[in-house]
C-alpha cells in the first residue's frame, strides 16, 4: 500500500516544474533527516540502545594487555537507517575515541555521556545499510548497576570477566546495546600467548604470532549486545562434540578445575532433556567460561557458552543452560519483562529437581509460599519490578517462577509443556513479551487466565493462594 502512494506522489511531481517541486521540498533528496534518539525507549534504562538503525553485524578486533589492561580496538558495524537519518548514537562509556568513519568516510563525533554522537558526513537514506567504523583504546571500567553490582569488562587477575547484563556492553564496544536490537557477530581478540580469549560461537582459528595469540570467534545467529563476551584468562580447554551434534568448548581456571569437572560433564546430557522440555536447542555451540573472578557474584548466559564466575552447581548450570532458550534466543524488548527470562531459567532449575530425584516443582513452590508476607519475596511483582534496581531480585526469580508453576497448575501439564514450547520455538532467535506470552497461554490452553496472571505477575503484596 505504502508503495503505490509514494509512486502516486512521484508521478505528480513529474509534472510540476523542476523550481516549483524545490519549493514543495518535501521530496527533494536534500531533505535535512533527522538525528536518531539517544535511546532505544527502555522506561528501566533510557539510554540503552538507540534509535534510526538496526545493526546486523559487529566485526570486533580487540587486542587485550593483561599486564598494563589497556584494550585498543576497532570496532566495525554493517546497519540499517530506519529512518532519513543525519546523526546517531552509540553507546560506549569510558575509553578514548581515535577515528569514526561512515561508510569509509571521517566522520565527526563528540562524547555525551554514554553516548557517542555520530555525525556521517552525509545524511543516511531511510532503509539503506551503512557501515560504521569506530578505533578506540583505554583501560575498561566495569559499570556499576542501580542495584550496585557491576557488570560488563571486569579484570581480573589473568585477564577478564566479560559480562554485560544489564548495561556492559558499552564497557568494551560501541554498539546498539539494548535487546531489542540484535545482530551477529565476529571476534577477533589478540591475548598475550599462555592466555585464552573467549567468545561467543564458534572458534573459527587460533594461532601464535611474536608471543600473541589471535582467536577468531564467529556467532552467526541473531545476539543481544549484553549476551557478547570476550572473556580472557589463564584456561584450560576442553572440547567435545554431544550426540545431537553440539559443539562443547569449555575454559576452565585451573583453580576451578576440579570442582567444575563433575558439573561440566553433566552439560551435554542438561541440554539434551532442555531440549526435549522446551523445543530443539538453538545453538549450533555449547559450553562453559569458568573463571576465577571472586568479587563478581553471578552467572551469566552468554549466548553459547554462559560465563561463571567460580565452578558453578548444576543448579546453575541447568539455569544458565535454560536461558538459551528464554533470553538468548527468545529476547526482551523491555527490561521491565526480565521474569520471561529469569522467572523460566529458575523453573527450569525445578523442574530438573523434579525430574531427577529431587523435590517436585509443588514442594518448592510451598516452601516459598510459606514465607511471610513481610518477606522479600513479596516487595513487588515481578513483571512489574517499577525500576532498574530490581531486574535481578527475587520477585523476578522466584516469584516470576512461581507464576509459572500456577499457570502449569491452571492449564494442566499437556498444555502448560505445549506452551512452554511454542513460546521458545515461535519466538526462536527473536523477541518476546509478557502480554505475547499470557496471550499465547490463553490461546493454547483455551483458558481465560488474566485473573492469574493479574494476582501472580502484576499484583502487589503475596497473593492469596486460589
Ligand atoms: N542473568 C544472570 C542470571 O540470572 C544474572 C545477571 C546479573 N547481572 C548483574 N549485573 N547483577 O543468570
Ligand atoms: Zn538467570
């Protein structure tokens, strides 16, 4: 529809003098454009993201010293203007900016914030792809969170803890950072030879040159900028392929070593009955980052291949393995929708107990419930959280599994197993949100549910048991 209007327009143009369609301006392709938003609209994290373009892919060159800490790179984005586009924003905090060009041009750039403001020499057609380059270096900082932990490029004491939930990214390379928008990617990482780089994806080479060691990692399926790392230590490697045809490639500390053993060996067979509860994996890799970073404190689902800050459990394995699924793969559009990541990764955490000789989903569920209404668990409601500080509490966690776990008990286990399902495979390397999936419950189930979802996802204070 949209097509035949703009060739009507054209077709009347034609027929007006050159000097009088110039006065009607409003075709004429020296239009001035307009600059992108500074965000990409999050209500939690304003200046996450951007607005005006979509980046398909990030090719990332990274030369780390883990002595001086200094990270010089280049990185270069292929995009796409959504719009008549005269000047975007990146997002990038702390490091210094030596070079921007635009499609291979200088271009001219100012630092505002955690945006870098980008002016291409020429204005950017509505639609068309454009390429961004952008070479920096410095010391990366790690950014503190509204709820004081710290998240993407921390060093440690052989190289670096790269995880970037909520806001990291921006720590190590400019980029669209907030899920909405995702893109493939490639890294390529120089490390001090003896030292491992760890990315995303598949290794695709790995060589020694003048006692530096380049690893080229490729992601090809769509990644959320906060899901990328680049972690950097003293590892021991370890790859295998699963029956189903995953590639495993795991980094382990040696100080690590042996508690991460039995755990890791487990990875293989937790994907396999993922897959057989939630749809075909949907990754062509797999594996674990073990790290020895002490002051961390958390996990992260890496896409592909999750980063532990110490030998995790198999509770946290089988949780960081589920976010594949539910966030890596089924992405947020909003950080106010965490639970659909972190609601899921912990029911996935009881269901593996109730399928594997430990206690059922009920039980956990009781045991919660039992906890007084003064108790954390019930300060807000978690797909509602009201703020940034909140995304990673225990309304998001437990209460947002516990959401499911009465959902399950509404629509019976055919169905909740059906919609648990559809709702990884429709969604598969894409987005989700809340309202998608109360309207995809309801659809299969057959079942009016906004009463439950009203009183377990949205009310606040601990809801009366039904
Ligand atoms: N998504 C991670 C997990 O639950 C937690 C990330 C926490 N990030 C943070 N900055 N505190 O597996
Ligand atoms: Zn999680």
């Amino acid at each position: 529809r949209r097509r035949t209007t703009v060739l009507r327009r054209r077709a009347v143009l034609a027929t007006v003098p050159v000097a009088l369609a110039a006065l009607i301006g409003a075709t004429a392709p020296t239009a001035p454009g307009t600059a992108g938003a500074p965000g990409a609209g999050d209500p939690y994290f304003p200046l996450s993201g951007n607005g005006g373009y979509h980046v398909r892919h990030y090719d990332l060159t990274l030369r780390y010293d883990t002595t001086t800490r200094n990270l010089r790179g280049t990185a270069v984005l292929s995009a796409r203007a959504t719009q008549r586009l005269s000047r975007f924003d990146l997002d990038l905090t702390g490091l210094t900016v030596t070079g921007v060009t635009v499609d291979r041009t200088p271009a001219t750039f100012r630092r505002d914030g955690q945006e870098l403001v980008v002016t291409p020499p020429r204005t950017l057609p509505a639609g068309g792809a454009f390429q961004v380059a952008v070479t920096y270096q410095g010391t990366p900082a790690p950014v503190t969170d509204p709820d004081g932990s710290q998240d993407g490029w921390i060093p440690t004491d052989d190289g670096a803890f790269v995880a970037g939930e909520p806001q990291g990214a921006m720590s190590w390379f400019p980029g669209n950072a907030h899920p909405k928008d995702k893109s493939s990617y490639d890294f390529t990482l120089t490390v001090p030879q003896g030292r491992t780089a760890v990315a995303n994806g598949e290794l695709l080479s790995e060589h020694t040159t003048h006692g530096q060691t380049t690893f080229h990692w490729r992601e090809t399926r769509p990644m959320a900028a906060y899901l990328a790392t680049a972690t950097i230590g003293t590892f021991r490697v370890e790859r295998s392929t699963t029956p189903d045809g995953i590639q495993i490639y795991n980094a382990v500390d040696p100080r690590e070593a042996s508690a991460a053993a039995p755990v890791l060996k487990q990875l293989p067979a937790v994907l396999a009955w993922e897959s057989k509860l939630f749809g075909p994996y949907p990754y062509r890799s797999a594996g674990a980052i073990v790290d020895h970073a002490p002051d961390i404190g958390y996990a992260l689902e890496t896409q592909t291949r999750p980063v532990y800050d110490s030998a995790p459990d198999l509770t946290t394995l089988v949780h960081e393995s589920a976010h594949q699924w539910f966030g890596d793969s089924v992405s947020l559009t909003s950080w106010k929708d965490v639970w659909l990541n972190e609601g899921f990764a912990t029911y996935a955490e009881w269901l593996y107990s109730e399928q594997h000789g430990g206690d059922s989903a009920q039980k956990t569920f009781d045991a919660l419930y039992a906890s007084p209404a003064s108790d954390a668990l019930w300060a807000y409601p978690p797909a509602d959280p009201g703020s940034g500080k909140n995304i990673f509490g225990t309304p998001v966690y437990s209460r947002g599994a516990m959401a499911l776990h009465e959902l399950r008990r509404a629509v019976g286990d055919r169905d909740f197993f059906r919609i648990l399902r559809a709702w990884a495979t429709g969604h598969r390397d894409g987005h989700g949100t809340t309202a998608q999936f109360t309207d995809l419950a309801e659809r299969l189930s057959g079942k009016r549910l906004d009463g439950l979802f009203h009183t377990w996802l949205f009310s606040k204070g601990k809801p009366n048991k039904a």
